[in-house]
C-alpha cells in the first residue's frame, strides 16, 4: 500500500540512537556529580559491584553459561592485589594489573575444564573449583586466613594522584568501571558477540555453520573471569581489605540475583541490579537482622513483577511502544483507501 511503512521487528525496535547517546550522557554526569551527592565509598562498592555483574552477564546473558564460581576470580585478584601493594610496596596500577591477570589465568584453567559441560552439570563444577579457591584462600598463610589482608595502602597512582583522597578514589574507580564496561559493550556488538549470541540460541546448529563454539566460550569464560578480577582489585583499594567474603560462594549467588533484578542480557542490566543490591545494603542496615528478611520480600516483588528485570522491563516496554507507532498507518495512507475515492 502506497505510503505504509514496513513494521520493524522486536530487535530492531526499541529506543532511537539520539535518545541513548542523551540518556548515557546524563548518566554520566550523574556519574560525575554522584560524590558530592552521595557517600564516595558507597557510590565506589556500587561500581565495583556493577563491574563483576557486567562480567557475570557477559557469561549467563549472552552465552547461556551459569556460573556458580565467579566469586573465585574476584576474591583472588582481591587478595593479589591487596598483597603485592602491602608487602611488596608496588603502586596501586601495578597491584590491579597483577590481580587482573591472576584471575585471567585462574579463569583460563577454570573455563578448560568447566567448558567440557553444559547446564547444571557446569555450574556444579564451577562451584566445586571455586570451593576449591576458598580452602585454599583459608589456609594459605599470605592470605591472613580468616583475618584477610587489612590495612591495604592505596599509595600514589603513577607517583602522582594520591588515592587516599577519596575524591581521587572515587574517580578512579569510576574510570575502571568506564572501561570495562565499555569492553563489555563493545564485545557484545561485535562479530565475536555475535556468535555467542548464536552459541547461547543454538549451538548444534553455530557448530554445524563450522565455529568451534568451545573455542568462543572458552574466551568468553577468560574475558568473564578478567573483568571479575578487575572488580576484585579495585573492590580490594577501595576498602583497602581483602577477606574471605570475596572468595565464599554466596559471592556468586549475589552476583546471580543482581544480574536477574537489573535484566538477563542486557547491557546496563546489571549495574542498575548492582546499584539496588548495594542500596539495599547500605540504607536497610539500620533494620538489624531484619535486612535479609527485607532484602528477600524486596527481591521476590522485583522478580515477580518485572519478569525480564528492571531494564528488561522498560526495553520490552519502550520495544512495544516504537512498534506500535511504526505499524500505525499514517494519515496519507489511511486517506488513500478511504471509502468512495
């Protein structure tokens, strides 16, 4: 019909481009004007938090592998970090890179194993290897055992900012986060994402188009458990600690539930699911015990109502609400096919 426009579909719809470089705009001066709003140190557990959802849905969302594990890769770089920056008295860049590349290493012989399984079957061994982590984590004498690492100096980065300003802290955490979202963003959007887009819909048949599905995953585990291990350093600064809570397994259950609240497979997800995790930490502790009762009446609602998360909810909505308007005639074209003409 002449003047109709063909609807898009689901995947096409959604906000326009001018729209989102607008919202990411305000969300980054937010970002900016968020310490002398709000407490640094708080803003700073948030980011870091949002940080090691992002890895985690890099892996659940968008390669359909839940991992029960994840938690090893941030308490390791934690305790890495916090030991080469306390008793070798390396900058606090230094002591992040080194975390970093520990759980890249961790997350290589990890994801070799735990890749070798699909489903539940891979989730128990990731829990199991991460277990293994904490045992060891525990008993290690570097790590402090129960007492962890404390007093962790955050030092001078590259000999110039001093990271004991907690303005200076705080933007640095900020930048951390920046880029490793952004690595996240751009892994997903490219070729590589693609495929493991194609993994997690249908892997017989991206193995039957001749990729090596256990190759993408494999690098999709390392990328995962990397990013973890960033949040991990970072976290280890900010608190300048590192404790045994990092390492235990309802690290990677809390990872779960932030990912879930804030939207399975989205990209801003699961740093809207970590800044509500850590807000209901942070202004519920005033309830005593109660807070986990809170938490969980807070977390069944959230699921319950908004089946896709928070940010899956407003995409589907905002999918709806632009197909809606594509698939309406517009007016030439109704007054073309109207009756007597």
């Amino acid at each position: 019909m002449a003047g109709t426009q063909p609807a898009r579909s689901p995947r096409q719809a959604g906000l326009p481009r001018h729209w989102r470089l607008i919202l990411g705009a305000l969300l980054l001066a937010a970002a900016v004007a968020g310490p002398f709003l709000f407490y640094p140190v708080f803003l700073m557990k948030a980011l870091c938090f949002a940080l090691f959802a992002c890895a985690f849905n890099l892996l659940i969302g968008y390669v359909g592998l839940l991992s029960f594990g994840h938690a090893a890769f941030m308490g390791t770089a934690s305790y890495i970090t916090a030991y080469t920056v306390k008793a070798w008295g390396f900058e606090p860049l230094v002591g992040i890179l080194a975390g970093t590349a520990v759980a890249a290493v961790l997350g290589t012989g990890f994801g070799w194993l735990a890749i070798r399984r699909q489903g539940i079957y891979f989730a128990m061994v990731t829990l199991a290897l991460a277990q293994m982590v904490y045992f060891v984590a525990l008993q290690a004498k570097f790590t402090g055992g129960e007492d962890g690492i404390q007093a962790v100096p955050r030092g001078r980065l590259l000999g110039l900012v001093d990271l004991g300003d907690p303005l200076a802290m705080y933007y640095f955490v900020l930048v951390v986060f920046l880029i490793g979202y952004a690595l996240v963003y751009r892994t997903i959007h490219s070729p590589f994402g693609q495929v493991l887009k194609a993994i997690r819909e249908n892997e017989p048949r991206a193995i039957s188009l001749g990729y090596r599905t256990d190759r993408y995953k494999l690098l999709a585990f390392i990328l995962s458990a990397t990013l973890a291990g960033l949040a991990g350093s970072t976290k280890s600064l900010v608190f300048q600690l590192a404790s045994l809570t990092d390492v235990q397994w309802q690290m990677s259950g809390e990872v779960v539930l932030m990912t879930l609240l804030g939207g399975l497979g989205t990209v801003f997800g699961p740093v809207v699911g970590a800044f509500i995790d850590v807000g209901m930490e942070n202004y519920l502790a005033q309830y005593g015990s109660w807070v986990t009762v809170i938490q969980g009446v807070i977390f069944v609602v959230c699921v319950l109502t908004f089946r896709r998360g928070v940010v899956g909810e407003i995409i589907h909505l905002a999918q709806r609400v632009t197909a809606g308007r594509t698939e309406a005639p517009p007016p030439a074209a109704v007054a073309q096919t109207a009756p007597g003409e």
